[in-house]
DNA sequence: AACGTAAGGATCGTTGAACAATTCGACAAG
DNA sequence: CTTGTCGAATTGTTCAACGATCCTTACGTT
C-alpha cells in the first residue's frame, strides 16, 4: 500500500526560488511581456521580484539554456530573437519529431488529446479567437509529438515551441498565419486515424514547407 | 570579404567562470572521474577549483539542464544515475534522430566523416583499444546524425551521447558491447553510400534495437 | 566629415561572509 | 523495534563589495 506513493516523489524535488523564478520569467516571456530582443536588467527584476541577484543569475542559467534567453558576457541577457536561420533550423527539427510521430501505430489514449486540440482551434476559430486558434494549434502539435512516447522528444518539443513563440511575437498578423492551419490538422487527423501513415507523412511535409515558407516570408527581424 | 568572418562571432562570447567550470565537470564526468550517484560537495569542490560557491552553483545549474547531474532539493548535486527507462527513452529519441538522418541524400562532405569513424573504429579494434572504438563509434554516430543538418539536432545528439556515457560507467564489460558494432558500422555505411535509405533505416531499426537489449540486459543500475 | 582617444557611468562577473532552512545520523525513550 | 529529539553538516538565499567590461559622450586629430 506503501508502493504507489513512489509516483509522487517528483512532487517533492519541487520549489527553489530560482525554478520558481524561472517559471514566471518563462510565462511572461510566451505571452510577449518581455518583447524578443529586449534586455533583462539583473538589478530592476531583482528588486521587482524580491529576490537576491545571485538567485536570479540562476534562473537566468535555467532559461537561457532552454533557448529563450541570450547571455552575452558582460552586456546581460536578452530575450531571445530568433534569426531566419533559427526558423528554418526549427522546422528542420519538426519534420524529424512530427514525422517520426505520425509513422507510428498511434495509442487510442494520445489520439484522444489530438482530437480535442483539433475540435478546440475549430470552436475558437468559429469565434474569431485567432489567439485561442494558436494555442490550440500549439497543443495539436505537441499532441502528436507525443506519440513518440518519449519524454525527452516531449520536453524538446516544449522548448521548439516556446521558441517558436518568440517568433510569432514578431509578426503583425497571426491571423493570416494560423488560419489555414484549422483544416490542415482536421485533415491530418484523418489521415493518421485511417492507418495510412506514409500519406500522412507526406501531408505533414508539404503542410510544414508550407508553414516555415509563410513563416519566413512574414518575418524580417530587424538585425 | 567580411562576410565570413561572421562565422567566427561564437567565438567571441567565449568564456566565463562558471561555464569553464562547467567544461572541466564535464569532462571529469564523461571520463568517468566522478561516478554516478556519487554527490558533489559544493564546498569541497569550491575549494578544490579556486571559485565562489556562488559560480559553481551557477556550472551546476547548467549541467542540471544537460541531465548529467541531478539536483535535490537541500541534499545537493548528484552526478546522473540513469534508470533503465532512461536507457529505453534514449534509444526511442536515438531511433527518431538516427532513422530520419539515414533517410536523407547524404552531403558529400558529411559522409566523409562517417567514413573516418568507421575507418578509426575498425582500427582500435585491432589493437584491442575498446576505450578507442568506444569513442569511434560515438564519433560514427554523431557524425550520422548530423546528416540532419540541423545544428540543434546535433545539439541533442551530443547532450543524448553524454548521457548515455554514464550508463556505460556502470557497466562491467565494455568490449562485448562495443566489438559487435565495428562491423555493423562498415555494413550501414554501405547502405547508406549505396543509395537505398529503406534499406538503411530496417538495419539501423534493427542495430538500435540489437544495441538496445544489450545494454538493458547489461545494466542492472543499484537502486 | 571620419576616425582615434579619453573619461565617466552603468552593469555585469565574482567573491566572501552570513544566516535560515533542511537533511541526516545518533542516541535516548517508549 | 519503533518513535521522538538533538546536533552537526550541508544547502538555499541574501547581501555588500570590488574589479572588469561595455556603452556613451566628448574632445581632439587628420
């Protein structure tokens, strides 16, 4: 009775100050608080958020390493602007994650979060919720990442996303990107619910030439 | 004639004392020095190397996120122990990373190294240096990896390698292990050179697999 | 006008010391 | 043998300080 609680170790090794401050630097980054390109001032955030310099440093370790953030010795760190390079490098890695994903027999549990993020970018985009189509779009392809089955591919995954959220935050019209995409997954979806999965790769390439190609062209950071 | 030199820009921001630190940890781990599960004293080790607590803290956080040591909440670093489920998971990102980079027309340039890992490889094994076609046959697979062309993949494969140097520290007999793969090296390669990708991609499946329950089998971590 | 130099201020890099919080082992009590 | 309690050891976090580096501005040279 003692065995199943083994599971909930995890949850102990939680907290820190840095992680905690890490995980609030992470969000306010993904939702454009701090704009791709700007500088991170140690002492102004320090003294925001109570906390010692030296903690903050810690936390600046942490996200740098996951890519959001730029450490430049003796100038600070800035948040992270992706260049066109980046991009391409970005849908590189893509289609080996996705493409790997939607060639394997899918569990019917993985395909049941797959369907949901597909019905949800469908409901926002009935509602003009271009944000809500993003996320949606987000949790989609982190959905069909995941039938890799592999911890390590999800946690990359997490980060290729964040990243690539860097990038939309310098773009003017995300409607114009993400609306094509709500029928291309619905699509996609069916392809790999039908067992078909070369055809269902072969989509999921020209769906992602397709995006990096749109993505590329709205893009020009300012360097 | 100052394009190229743009090349160079890395090594510009080259330096800092806690990523020397975290270079010289790393090696220390890699060549076995520190063991896995052995803890590492942040006092003893401050001392040892001359820098603040502060710094090497800052070294350990970044090594934390390349999971070659683990951090516990109060009770300090650990260098990485790997379970067998990591041992699964790495050879499920492996399978994913490796399989793609074999589908793919190979660069000229890239095969030339595969070539000398395999030559290098083939070589140590004549001489009985199993040290030596351990390190070869890391060369061989990184090298086949970076087919990909994507300089975050090569990321990931180098962090995947250096991971899975700890579970080989905790095996007894490192030449059954590796004698197997000299030959099966050369024969890949030919695959490859040849021009017949689903060819490559079965043996590969079928190497990696081979690799795989070996090494579960070997591996019988103390936990 | 373009370039080299110098001075000053701001910020980072690193250190050392300090104290609270937590862990761990030992020992006593039940 | 299990359960409390205590104390030593180690980590988590803060703080203040100083040197090093970078950026800006100003000034003088060519």
């Amino acid at each position: 009775m003692v065995a199943d609680l083994s599971q909930d170790r995890p949850r102990l090794g939680r907290s820190s100050t840095a992680e905690r401050v890490a995980d609030i630097l992470r969000d306010r980054i993904s939702e454009g608080f701090f704009q791709p390109g700007q500088r991170l001032s140690e002492e102004a955030i320090s003294d925001a958020l109570g906390v010692s310099r030296n903690t903050l440093r810690e936390a600046f370790r942490l996200l740098g390493h996951e890519r959001l953030l730029d450490h430049r010795l003796n100038r600070g760190v800035f948040v992270r602007l992706p260049s066109a390079a980046d991009v391409a490098d970005l849908y590189r890695v893509r289609r080996v994650l996705e493409g790997a994903a939607v060639r394997r027999a899918p569990a019917e549990e993985a395909l049941a979060v797959i369907k949901e993020a597909v019905l949800d970018a469908e409901r926002a985009a009935e509602q003009d919720d271009w944000q809500g189509v993003g996320t949606a779009n987000i949790r989609f392809h982190q959905a069909l990442v995941s039938l890799n089955d592999s911890p390590r591919i999800d946690e990359a995954m997490r980060q290729l996303l964040a990243e690539l959220r860097l990038v939309f935050h310098v773009m003017e019209n995300p409607r114009a990107f993400h609306e094509p995409f709500v029928d291309r997954n619905r699509t996609l979806l069916g392809l790999i619910e039908s067992g078909r999965p070369e055809k269902a790769a072969d989509y999921l390439d020209d769906y992602l030439d397709h995006a990096e190609r749109l993505l590329i062209h709205a893009y020009e950071p300012n360097r």
